[in-house]
C-alpha cells in the first residue's frame, strides 16, 4: 500500500510540473488517503503483533 502511495505522490508531483493541476489535485489526494490507511493498518499490526512459537 505504500508502494501506491508512493507512486500518487510521484504522479502528483509530474502532474504538478505540467500544469496539470486537477489531476495534481486529484493524485494528492488519493496519495493522502491511501497514506492514512497505510498508518492505521501499520499500527494495529504494532498492537496485535505476531509471536512466533
């Protein structure tokens, strides 16, 4: 999931260059979603943790 943040923030970024602005707009956002989601599940993984027996 990061890799596709990642990669929204990259094509923001180009799209940004070349007066693209809506889709700039448009993969930033995408990017900041997809970023958050990223936390959150980075997070539970934290607290549930996997114990290997």
């Amino acid at each position: 999931m990061l890799r596709w943040t990642v990669t929204f923030i990259i094509l923001a970024i180009i799209a940004g260059i070349f007066g693209f602005s809506g889709i700039a707009a448009g993969a930033a956002s995408i990017a900041k979603v997809l970023f958050f989601i990223f936390l959150v599940l980075f997070v539970i993984s934290l607290i549930t943790g996997r114990t290997k027996v």
